[in-house]
C-alpha cells in the first residue's frame, strides 16, 4: 500500500512539472488556444440552434395541418344533410 501512495504522489509531481513547463515555454492554456478552436463551437453551436429550430417549425406545421384536417372533417361531417330514406320525399327549404 506505501508504493501506491508513493507511485501517485510521483505521478502528480512528473504532471505537475509537465504543466509549469509547458506554461513557461507555451503560455497560459487560453493564450495558448487557437481561434479555429474557438470557431469551431460557434459553428457547431449555430448548427445545433438550426436543428433545433428546424425542429419546432417541423412540429408547429404537423400541429397545424393536423388542426386544420380536424376542423375540417368536423365541419364537413356537420355540413351534409342526413341522406333521405327511400319511399319519403325530401323538403326543400
């Protein structure tokens, strides 16, 4: 058990000396980032707001065609008079 603890305590030196070295030679971690990184999650954040966006119109439009084929069947079901029974004579307003 004293090795593990030895091992890991070796392991976080070498990673942190790692890390000073590279900020000595390279600069902080955001001086460090490049615009095409930065450009990157606009790019794939615009694409994931059109989906989304695609999405809700997609939705709104089913919602609606659905609404307007309801409305009507409704009115036209309404609509119809009642067919007329044979042997009886249909009066006409």
């Amino acid at each position: 058990m004293p090795d593990q603890r030895d091992a890991v305590l070796v392991e976080t030196a070498r990673t942190q000396r790692m890390r000073l070295g590279s900020a000595l030679l390279y600069g902080r971690i955001d001086e460090r980032r490049t615009v095409n990184d930065n450009v990157r999650r606009v790019v794939a954040s615009l694409v994931v707001a059109a989906l989304a966006c695609a999405a809700c119109v997609g939705v709104s439009f089913v919602t609606d065609l659905l609404a307007k084929q309801a409305a009507e069947k409704a009115s036209t079901s309404t609509s119809q008079p009642a067919p007329a029974r044979p042997g009886t004579t249909q009066e006409t307003p």
